[in-house]
C-alpha cells in the first residue's frame, strides 16, 4: 500500500505535460492561422510554370520539322526514279 502513491503523481505529470503540449500546439495553431490570414490571396489563375503554354496538340521542335521534311524529299525522289524507270520501260 506505501507505493500507492508514486503512481498518481507522475499520471498527474504525464497529464500536465500532456496538456501543456496542448496548449503549446494550440497557440502554434493560432499563429499559423493569423499569418494565413494576414497574408495576400493567392492568384488561383496564374502559375508562371505553365505560363505561355497552349492546351492541345503543339508544334514540332525545329529538328524534328527538318527530320520529316528530309525523309519526305528522299521519298519523292525516290517515287521520281521509280517513275522514270516504269516510263524508259
């Protein structure tokens, strides 16, 4: 029965830092919530990340533009041979 005692006084130890973590958290809380309110709205329409791009199929990169155009040039002239060799036939 004499060690009856030692338990209730550190649960009341735990409870009190307990609660003073609490409060500690509440007024960190409070800060945060008096900052966000101080601070300017954000732009919801603005985000310099995709500023300047457009929605949909976009425009081919410059090498890959020459890359078609030199492989459509090699197949026409490739089709002018074929045709000229079908017309000495």
């Amino acid at each position: 029965m004499a060690n009856r005692g030692r338990p209730t006084q550190t649960k009341r130890q735990r409870e009190r830092a307990r609660m003073e973590r609490q409060k500690m958290k509440e007024a960190r809380r409070a800060e945060t919530r008096a900052r966000k309110s101080e601070a300017a709205p954000r732009p919801t329409d603005y985000d310099p990340d995709i500023e300047g791009m457009v929605a949909g199929p976009q425009e081919m990169p410059e090498w890959q533009r020459e890359f078609f155009e030199e492989e459509k040039r090699a197949k026409e002239a490739a089709e002018l041979e074929e045709q000229e060799k079908q017309q000495q036939t």
